[in-house]
C-alpha cells in the first residue's frame, strides 16, 4: 500500500512536541503514557495504528452528532423564563407587572402551565392589567387540566365564593384534585 506524503493534517512547521499533546492522545495510544512519564510525544502515525483511527472516528462521531439545539433556548423557555424573573425579580430584571403580564401570555400560548397559573395570578389580583376574574379562571383551568395543583387550588378559592350550587362543586372538585396533587394550602 503506498503511503500518501502528505498527512491528512498538516503537521506544524515548529518541531515541538508540546503543540502535539492535545492531537497525540487521539492519534496515538502511547502519547498518554509518554506524556505521563515525561518524555516526549510519539511521533505522529496518522492513520496507521487503528487505535489512533477508532480514537479519531469517534472524536469526530461524538461532535457531528450533537443536536443542533444545544445550549440554544427555545422561545417558549425564554419566555417562560421572563415571566417569571419579571415577576418575582432577579439579578438582571426588577419586578414589573407589565412585563409580566406580557411575557406570561407569550409563554401561557405555548402551554406551560406554570406561566398559565402565574398569569391566571395576574389576573386574579389585577396585577400588570385590570383584574378579571373570568380570565383568571380561564388560565387557572388550562393549568389544572394539566395537573398544576396551585392552579387547581385558586379555581377552588374562585368557585367558593360563588353562591350558584354548581360552581360549589366544581370548587370541592378543584380542592379535592389540589388535595391528590399534594397542595399543602389544600390539607
């Protein structure tokens, strides 16, 4: 088989062993141990040894095959996580209702039901828009649909002021389901 001159990376144009270390641990199996004892780095064998191939296949196949999405949110995390810092307050943003209230609806639409109930909070105290109690109860029910027990606490506290005996069993109905979820307000 007739060896190609010119290796598949160049090799610098310096001979030290030190810019090598870094590749020679993929390439060669040995460098580990000379780098351990002090010596120099083996000389480069490209792909002649086949621990240095599966080494540099595997190198290459654990990178290419990275999902495209890493360390990249998604616009429903970023608004998610808006709602929440604009709302309580963080070390970048301070408290403020209408940014709030913004950023909650955007994340609410993508149906996260912790920005559904925090919106449905908004509402319900009239905090960052008018208070509205329907609307509160609407954004309550998706979240408690989807099993957030604060939310189905708050559609108790809604439903148990209302004097109309079906809107009482649909407050025992919602207290009952914050129970089942562990909610420490519905004990």
């Amino acid at each position: 088989m007739k060896r190609n001159s010119a290796p598949w990376f160049p090799r610098p144009a310096v001979a030290s062993h030190t810019r090598w270390v870094g590749w020679a641990r993929f390439m060669c199996p040995r460098a580990t141990d000379a780098i351990a004892r002090g010596q120099k780095c083996p000389p480069y064998n490209g792909f002649q040894s086949r621990a240095g191939l599966l080494c540099v296949t595997a190198l290459m196949l654990t990178t290419a095959c990275q999902p495209a999405f890493i360390g990249i949110d998604s616009d429903a995390d970023v608004a998610a996580e808006n709602c929440y810092a604009y709302r309580y307050g963080d070390k970048l943003r301070k408290i403020n209702f209408a940014q709030a209230f913004d950023w909650c609806h955007r994340s609410a639409r993508f149906g996260n039901p912790d920005s559904q109930t925090l919106l449905g909070e908004l509402y319900y105290l009239g905090l960052g828009g008018g208070q509205d109690f329907k609307l509160a109860a609407q954004w309550f029910e998706m979240a408690a649909k989807q099993g957030h027990a604060h939310a189905q606490y708050m559609l108790y506290r809604i439903y148990a002021v209302g004097n109309d005996p079906a809107e009482r069993e649909k407050a025992e109905y919602w207290l009952q389901q914050a129970r089942a979820g562990g909610y420490k307000l519905a004990q």
